[in-house]
C-alpha cells in the first residue's frame, strides 16, 4: 500500500486504511511533500495503537498544485528526532506536541512551550533546552551586546484585546528579533470536543475564533457530513458561500480602516468602521446574528433565504461595496498613505514558504494557495474564485491583497445570489439519535477563512464518538510572520505591522 495516498478536500479516510510508518518513512515523506509545494496543514498527536503509552502522531499536507491532502503518521514514545530543522514549517507544530504529550523533539532548535501549562502532561514535565519548564515561567531569546535593549509589551494591552505578549530585541530603534508568546487564555476547547459530537459542539466550533463564526462553523458541518455520509443541499451551499463571504468582507472592511488608524488617516478609518458593520448586518438579515451563528450546521444551514430577502441583499450589497470602494480608494490615492503602507513590514516569499505561512499574509508576498480555489468546498466546487494575489509583502500588498478579495467577494455574492439553486436547506440530521458518525474514521476539512486556511481533523473511536479533533486556526501558522515583519524594522511600525496581519490569539489558544 502506498505511503503517500492522496485525498480530496473532506474525505472519509478509514483508518484501516492509513499505513502506519516508522520514523524514517515519516520524515521522507513529509519532506518530499513540502518540497513539492505542500503546507503542514495540521501536527497533532492521539493515543497510539500498537506502542503502550505512546503517541500516534498525524501529519497532514495540503498541495495546492494538485488540490490534493496527504495524511501520514507515526508513532513514537518519549522522544523522536526533531523534523523541524530540515521542515521549518514544524517548528511551532513540535512545540505544541510537546507541551500536550510531553514528547520532546530531540534537536529542535528552540523548544518550550507556545502556552502556559498548569501543570505535567500524563505524569511527565515538559523540556525546553534540557531544562524543566515551571508553569509560568519561561525563558527568551535574547540578543547580547552593549548597546541591546529589550522591551516588553502585553500581555496587558492600552485597549480592549486579548492578551498576548511581545517581546523585541532592540538596537536603538531598530528590531532585531521579536519573540511572540500567546496562550493566556488557553480554553482546552480541543479537549473538551473528545467525545462529542453533542449539544455544545457548534457553539464551541463557532467561538473558536469568534470573527471567524462562519469559517469554522462550516469547517465543522461538511466535516460531520463526511462523517454521516449525508452532504448539504447545494442551496445551503450557496447560503454558506455567501455567509463566508459577507464574513470575509466585514473583516477586510473593518481591517483597512484599523490600518489608516494606525497611521492617523481619519476619513478611512471612519468610514470603514461604518461599513463593517453594515456587512454584519446584512449577515444578520439572514439568520437574526450579525457574526453568523446557529446558520451553517450538520445538514445545511438553518434559515432560508425568501425572494424578497435576495432582493435586500443584493440592494445592500451594491450600495454598501460602492461606499466602501469610495472610502478604500482614498488609501490609495494618498502619498502620505502610501509612504508609510510601501516598504514597511517587508517580508520573503521564501521565508512564506519554508515557514508555512497562509492566506492572504502569503498571497501577498506571492504564494498561490487558497483553499476556494485549490482545495475547493462546497458552492466553490461549482463556482470558481479567483486568488487575489502581491508581490511585494509589505504592509501595503497585505492592505491591497485584501482590497482585491473584497471584489472578488462582492462579485461571488452577486452570480451567487442571482443563480440561487432551489429546493431544500437541509437534509435530516439526528446527532443526539439515530444518525452515528462513521467509526474508525478520519476526515480532514478545510474552509478558506478571512485570514486563510482553516483545519479541522477529527478521528472516531469504535463507538463513532470523536477521540480526537484537531483545530488548526490560520493564525496558528502566521503569527511567526508577524515576528519576521519585524526585523530590521523601526519598532513604532509594530502597530501597523501587526494590524496588517491582525492575527487571532483565541484561535491559536485552543
């Protein structure tokens, strides 16, 4: 059997199926994929099968180039060599498995935890350097020199955000190194999906990331789907293609302004706080929620959308998307904009790649991958979205990326609406009942969210009840992005810098 099979976007993997390999054959193939173009898309452990108190671990790769997910594993016990320096994009993967199996990667270039744990992991403490690491306590990077200085931000903000703490290794005001360290308010939603599906799953997978309610929530119903062998209707499709959109619009929208904020442009900033909401509420005006929730479900999606109701939106939609063309045009129009937007937070398409970097912080420095149009899903299956795509990956490409989705989002919305299929929203689903999820099974799901590609991974027991789900936010892959934006930079361009990839630290705190 091949080691190396390849699967469509939510297929229905049996785990019978899936060769088990050892360590060698694991690295080789992980290795071969990513040098073909693929993105670890999730790195996750589960109880291993054949080694007594071992771990089985997954990997899984999405290659854009042939729209194809290639998932792998192994088992191991304590220890295994690191991957991380030959896949770079494992590096973050590795420090979580550590932290949750307490495994350790031996030869990982800077292994410690990406959260605070509370406490040892099945018994065992978890090694960062040969060093035990205390709950709490951590150690940093540090740049040494006579004229190096630190600075410490978070994890308690001036503002209404969640916690996070940055620390930057400055030469005067210029960044040598920025150390990003999230985790405080680590909710163990992961943890607490094992043995579900039940009553709370959908309002766990819709405050993952609660800008994201419609990414995930769709992640999480085609996935059950797959599981139950019962896809959504192709109007419930379309409601959720165009629900993800408004979602991705309200964000961009909001997004640019927060970015002419940053810098003091006010007429943007205003406008397009404005309008985001508007988005919001034309996502309201289907379901009764501005954030989408309680729409996209196991079936399809729990509210119709009336001819009178089509006709709404796609009034709202023209006069709101001409609004926002007038207030994002003034960004680029203006010089003392484009000065501080060009050439700022600069990053490599090669860092991009070797780091695993998605969405539109990757298309923006020219990596080719999104999800809708690589790894198509739903009513993307019969409608095509263009990839909007920069090259230069500063500041003013993550702005303009944006910009460019917006009006590929605008256009899906209307040819979507204007050909609205007919029939039923839903088919029959009975988790609390009769319908049982394919047991000894693994499905891989992947929607393409505002900020990229969002994974969700769940394995079934024998009794079809998940043993494992994993949850892989866009975040989780780009927060190290932010760090490389900073190098060589002035550190009063952290605000903008941040704000252009305006990453989620609930959605990497799973």
């Amino acid at each position: 059997m091949s080691d190396a099979t390849q699967y469509r976007n939510v297929a229905r993997i049996k785990l019978s199926d899936l060769p088990l390999l050892n360590m060698d054959a694991f690295k080789n193939v992980i290795l071969n994929n990513v040098q073909n173009g693929g993105v670890v898309l999730a790195f996750f452990g589960a109880p291993a099968m054949t080694v007594q108190n071992g771990v089985c671990i997954y990997a899984i790769i999405g290659t854009a180039t042939t729209g194809c997910i290639s998932v792998h594993r192994t088992e191991v016990t304590d220890a295994y060599p690191s991957l991380t320096p030959e896949v770079p994009q494992l590096h973050w993967f590795e420090r979580e498995l550590a932290e949750q199996w307490a495994i350790t990667p031996e030869g990982h270039p800077w292994l410690k935890p990406i959260r605070f744990m509370q406490q040892a992991v099945n018994g065992k403490n978890i090694l960062s350097g040969g060093k035990t690491v205390v709950a709490g306590v951590t150690d940093y990077y540090s740049v040494k020199g006579k004229e190096i200085h630190e600075v410490a931000v978070g994890p308690v903000h001036a503002g209404i955000i969640e916690p996070g703490h940055f620390r930057f290794q400055c030469h005067g005001e210029t960044v040598f190194h920025l150390e990003i360290e999230l985790g405080y308010q680590h909710r163990g939603i992961e943890k607490a999906l094992v043995g579900g599906p039940d009553k709370r799953t959908p309002f766990f997978m819709e405050t993952l990331a609660g800008d994201s309610s419609i990414a995930h929530g769709f992640a999480y119903s085609q996935l059950m789907g797959a599981l139950l062998g019962k896809e959504m209707p192709k109007r419930a499709l379309a409601i959720a293609a165009c629900a993800l959109e408004l979602e991705r619009l309200a964000n961009h929208t909001g997004d640019l302004g927060a970015l002419a904020g940053d810098i003091g442009y006010l007429p943007t900033l205003s406008f397009n706080g404005r309008l985001r909401g508007d988005y919001l509420n034309m996502t309201g005006l289907i379901c009764g929620n501005r954030f989408g929730r309680n729409l996209v479900c196991p079936g399809g999606v729990m509210f119709d959308v009336s001819d009178a109701t089509i006709t709404e939106l796609k009034k709202r939609l023209a006069t709101i998307f001409k609004e926002t063309r007038i207030s994002c045009d003034l960004l680029w129009a203006t010089p003392s904009v484009m000065a501080r937007f060009e050439n700022t937070g600069v990053v490599k398409k090669e860092d991009g790649i070797a780091l695993g970097w998605v969405g539109p912080a990757a298309r923006a420095c020219g990596i080719d991958m999104d999800a809708r149009a690589h790894f198509p899903f739903g009513a993307y299956l019969d409608r095509q979205m263009p990839v909007a795509m920069a090259e230069s990956g500063d500041v003013y490409a993550r702005a303009h990326t944006r910009w460019q989705e917006m009006v590929n989002s605008r256009a899906f919305i209307d040819a979507t609406l204007n050909e609205m299929p007919a029939g039923a929203t839903r088919t029959d689903v009975d988790l609390m009942g009769k319908d049982i999820p394919e047991k000894d099974t693994l499905v891989v799901s992947l929607t393409e969210g505002w900020r990229g590609v969002v994974c969700h991974a769940a394995i079934t027991n024998r009794e079809g009840r998940f043993a494992v789900y994993k949850v892989v936010d866009p975040s989780f892959h780009n927060w190290f992005a932010l760090a490389m934006s900073l190098r060589d930079e002035q550190i009063s361009d952290f605000p903008l810098c941040n704000k252009s990839f305006n990453l989620s630290y609930c959605g990497h705190d799973l």
